[in-house]
C-alpha cells in the first residue's frame, strides 16, 4: 500500500513564481513571504515521497474555457509547463505517473467519482507555483513524480466542498490499496481569499483565513459543511479556490501534526497561506 506521509495547502499566486523567476526573493517586498516558506521548504526537503498528487485548478491555459470538467486526472507520464501569455516558466515539466494515475482513477470511479481523464495536460501557474514553493531550486527535475488532480473552481455550480472533502477521501483509500509500497505527498493549492473582479476585486479576509487555517487541521467537516457561496461571500469569488484544500484533507489521517504555517498579505491580490501537515502517527515520548 502506499502511504501519505505529508499534505501541504499552498496559495498558488502567479506573482510568486515569478518573483522566484526573476531572482526578486530578497527584496524588501516579497522577502517576508519567502521567509515564511523557509521552514516548510526545509522539512520538506529532508521526505521527499516517492510521488506527489496535486489538488489544483486549470485557469483556462491547459483547458478551453468551452470545456470545464468538474474533476479530473492526467494519466500522462510528463505534463509540459504551459505558456500563459509571458513565456514559459523556465522551470521543469513535470513527470507523471500513470501506473499510480490508472490505478488512483479506476478507484475512484468505481467509488462514483467520474474524473475525466487527461492523457495529456499543460499545467499553468495554479500546478507549478505550489511546486515551487515546496522546490524552490528543482534544477533540471522536480523532486519526484506528481499526479495533478483537476477540479473546477472558475465557472458556475463549482463542486460543492463537501464533494471535495469526500473526494479527497475516496483518494485516501485508492491510495492505500495501490499494491506497491511507496510513500505519497499530498498538495491542495489556491486561495486563501481573494477576489480579482467586480467590486469588491481586492478583498481580503484574514478573520476567515486564520479560521481556516486551523479548521483544516481540526475540523474539516466544518469547512466542508460551507456552501460555495459561503466560501464566495467569505473569502471572495476566486478564494473558492480553497476547497481544493478539503481534497488534501480528506487523503490524510483525522489527527495530523502541523509542521508549520505561514500567512501573508498581500501577494498580488491574494493572502498567502501555506500549512504543512505530518500525516504519520506521532511517535510517543521518551
Ligand atoms: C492572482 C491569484 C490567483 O489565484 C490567480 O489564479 C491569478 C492571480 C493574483 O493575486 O494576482
Ligand atoms: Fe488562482
């Protein structure tokens, strides 16, 4: 069986690629969210898993807008880094893993989850800027393989985040049944509040996000009981993005260990938020 041994919930601002991009991380701007990951980025740096499943939405750039699956999964064995207008990123595709892919999709359809399935996929910033904030110097290879987990969060009815929670879950169980033994990291990307458009483009909602912060360790069926519009109203129209966090959630065990947290506003637009949790069973004192 494979084993999650970690969930990392990251914010996935396209500004804070670039600035990683552009070699801008010290500057008087941007260091205090850099100084924020460091950590995280450390712990992480000492278990890297076997593979990665990575919870996070398209933004129109690997999908049409015409086309918009409620979930789905790439089954490809390398995902190309999408060209958003800018250039590419410049920093590694992405290298799949399908037996995990088929395995993880067969299961989850069986358990009434009908992902649609991506043979091929170009993943966009809401893909690579969590990756770069667990690697931040991933040279000419991430550090393993990663399986990207799609769900819609940009168009009208999002999936409810109980769905999410139950989805999440479901890829707990297909996890542990994957016959190999191999050790699994887990990421929910987006959020935390933010809303880009319309008027009330720029709010932000650090009461909300605390509180989030510390329901998804403790009390996930609490942020999993909020409707989208809750979630809306609460965080903004793009900080529904945070129900891609239940996901990561429900893939792990009910008690995990935080390893650290971090939150910072503004980056862009956004609050930045970043929490790593231990999944493995604590080890018992003296
Ligand atoms: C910003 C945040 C996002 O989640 C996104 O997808 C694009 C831009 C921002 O704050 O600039
Ligand atoms: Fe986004």
């Amino acid at each position: 069986m494979s084993e999650v041994i970690w969930g990392l919930g990251t914010s996935h601002v396209p500004s804070i690629g670039a600035a990683m991009d552009r070699g801008m991380t010290a500057e008087p701007v941007w260091a205090p969210l850099f100084e924020g990951y460091r950590p995280a980025r450390e712990w992480l740096a000492d278990h890297t898993p076997d593979v990665a499943v990575l919870i996070y939405n398209d933004h129109a750039n690997g999908v049409d807008l015409d086309i918009v699956p409620t979930f789905g999964i790439g089954t490809a064995d390398r995902y190309t880094v999408a060209d958003e207008g800018f250039g590419k990123r410049p920093v590694p595709d992405v290298l799949g893993h399908p037996e995990l892919s088929f395995h993880l999709l067969q299961q989850l359809v069986d358990e009434g989850f009908d992902l649609t399935v991506f043979g091929e996929l170009d993943v966009d910033h809401g893909f690579t800027v969590p990756l770069s904030v667990w690697t931040p110097d991933p040279g000419d290879a991430w550090p393993c393989p990663v399986i990207p987990i799609m769900v819609n969060v940009i168009r009208y009815p999002q999936p409810t985040a109980a769905r999410c929670y139950a989805l999440g879950q479901a890829l707990g169980r297909a996890l542990a049944s994957f016959p190999e033994d191999i050790t699994v990291g887990v990421l929910g990307t987006g959020g935390m509040s933010h809303q880009l458009a319309g008027t009330r483009a720029g709010f932000i909602n650090p009461t909300f996000d605390h509180m989030f912060l510390d329901a998804i360790q403790h009390d996930p069926q609490k942020l999993a009981a909020m409707t989208r519009e809750d979630y809306i109203r609460e965080a903004g129209s793009e900080g529904i993005e945070l129900i891609m966090w239940l996901v990561m959630r429900g893939a792990m065990n009910a008690e995990i260990t935080k390893v650290h947290s971090a939150y910072h506003v503004p980056a862009s637009n956004t609050a930045a938020g970043l929490a790593l949790f231990d999944n493995r069973a604590p080890v018992a004192a003296g």
